[in-house]
C-alpha cells in the first residue's frame, strides 16, 4: 500500500528521511480494526519524528500520522483516535504514563491503511467532510480540551493566544469564538494576524506587545519565546494552558514571583480523551464550524505539504486525501 514513511532521521534536514512509497499492508490482530484512510492530516508532530524526538530509531522505518479518517471493516465511516493506552489501562488514556501516539510505536495514518484498536474509533457524525474529519485528531483535539476541560472559563471571558497560523492556534480561535469568548492573537507576521480576524478573533496583537488590558487565560503553544509575555498578559487568578514549546522550554525568566503572587494557574495540556474527540466533531457540526485548511494534497505528494510545514508557512492544516 501508499503509504509516508520516515525512514531515516536528521535533526537538521528531517525531510532527507521522509519517504513516499509502498509499505506492508497492516496484520490483522485481536481487538484491533483495520480501516480504509479517505483523508488524514498532518502535524508538526510528524515533522519532531523525522527530527528523531519522541521516535526511537530502531522503530524505522515507520509510517507517520496521527490524523485519519475513513471506513472500518463494517463500512462505517469513522475518525480515528490517536492516543493508544497500554494494555489494561482504564480511564482517561492521556494520563496513562505508557501511553503513546499512532506513529510511536505502532504505525500512523499518513497511508491506504491502519490498524487502530477498536475502542479508538470515534463514528464521523452526518454532514462532517471528509476533510474537515481530518483535522480533528490531534491538533483540534488537544484546543478543545485546552479550552473546554483544563482553562476553567465561561462565555464572555477574554482569551490571549499565543502564535496565530499553526494547527492548534486556528482551531483555538474558531472554537473559542464559536463557544462565546473573546478570542486575542498574537503573531510576527502582520498577515496571518488579520487572517486570525477574519475567522474569528476579536483583535492580533504583534509578537510581544503590550495588551490593553489583561486577559483571563492565556493559550500556550510557543514557550521559551512568549512566555514572560503570557504570565505578563494575565489578571490575577488567571490561568496559562500549555500544551507546547515549539521555541525551547526554558524561558530566561521562569517569572515564579509573579505566578505566585498573582495567583496565577499553570495548566499542563495535551491531548485529549476519545470521549473529548467524539463531543468536538459534534460540535463541530453543530455550531456549523469549518476547520481551516492551508493545503489539500493527494498523499503521493506529502512531500509537498511537510515542506510547507517545515518552512512554517502554514495558516490551518495540511489535509492529504487517500482514496
């Protein structure tokens, strides 16, 4: 089968070991489902294992992709749920500490075919696009429960994110905006800011700059670059969701006075549940939103789309169609 693969890795050059070609079909295995990709969606997550972070090398090679949708074995159009528990698990699967992601350990869905545990399979509701299906799993999924489950607001709060463009800062502006709250950005680039506005955001803000006022909870995806900037942004008693340190994690100033003496939270972020994945595709129907799409690609041209994410040109998701 067509599958994307990394079959080598560079910390410097991670798209030298990226290849598009034929792969082993899945093995069928107990309480696992083989599903038939229609689309899937690609995240900087893809882009980390190609650098060597988060995938051993011995695990090459391995086919990428945490993002899919498609049909079963029983020809039920389903998304796929990317967090994979250790056996015998029970509960919340993001806090099992041997969890892993779909392209850790066990093949992605950058191809034709992928086998998931059956448990992991979320129905795709009625009137969801295939494309838009494939954005959900990852990104999508780790904003909602960054807004809804671990930031503690209600409609009519303000909220400051940090980096407009990426995957996870465009699904942050369109739900939050869809749930009720104002929706702030920042970013270095004048032109994804006003893009930001123009699918929800009440204002962009230029990286670093000085709020009109201070914001209820802050979304943090960056790190080491914005941080000061966010513990800076909050009221006392606010709260900093972060799910992400795409610029390092060790800012030069920790900023711990303030934390304390503000009252401020600091949320740990990531994932989120299958129960979480299944009421964000309601939603997402419901509240009529459609996931911004940067790029739509056949996935013999993947190679395309990593590029475009590597070059951090991207403003929404790369979505790469199967079949």
């Amino acid at each position: 089968m067509l599958a994307v693969y990394a079959a080598r890795q560079s910390a410097d050059d991670p798209l030298s070991g990226l290849e598009v070609g034929e792969r082993p079909e899945p093995t069928p295995r107990a309480g696992w489902t083989t599903v038939s990709l229609r689309t899937a969606g690609l995240n900087h997550h893809d882009v980390w294992s190609l650098r060597g972070v988060g995938l051993p090398a011995d695990r090459l090679p391995m086919i990428l992709g945490c993002d899919g949708a498609g049909v079963d074995e029983d020809g039920n159009e389903v998304i796929i749920h990317a967090v994979v528990p250790s056996e015998g698990w029970r509960g919340d699967e993001t806090l099992d500490p041997r969890r892993t992601l779909l392209s850790e350990l066990h093949d992605g869905t950058l191809a034709e075919k992928v086998s998931v545990p059956t448990a992991n399979l979320v129905p795709k509701p009625e009137g969801l696009s295939w494309e838009h299906a494939a954005c959900l799993s990852t990104a999508w999924l780790t904003a909602y429960r960054m807004l809804f489950s671990n930031a503690g607001l209600t409609p009519g709060a303000t909220v400051l994110v940090q980096g407009a463009g990426g995957g996870v800062a465009t699904a942050l502006v369109q739900l939050g905006s869809a749930a009720g709250y104002r929706m702030w950005v920042t970013s270095r680039d004048e032109d994804k800011g006003r893009r930001a506005v123009g699918i929800g955001a009440d204002r962009a803000f230029g990286d670093g700059e000085r709020l009109p006022e201070r914001v209820d909870a802050v979304m943090e995806t960056v790190g080491a670059a914005t941080w000061s900037h966010s513990v800076n942004s909050l009221k006392p008693g606010g709260t900093i969701v972060i799910s992400g340190a795409t610029s390092g994690d060790a800012p030069s100033k920790a900023e711990l006075t303030k934390i304390f003496f503000r009252q401020l939270r600091v949320v740990g972020s990531t994932m989120g549940s299958r129960e979480e994945l299944e009421r964000l595709a309601q939603l997402v129907v419901q509240q009529q939103i459609e996931p911004v799409i940067d790029t739509t690609l056949p996935l013999a041209e993947a190679r395309e789309g990593f590029a475009r994410m590597a070059a951090g040109e991207l403003f929404g998701k790369v979505v790469f169609t199967v079949s």
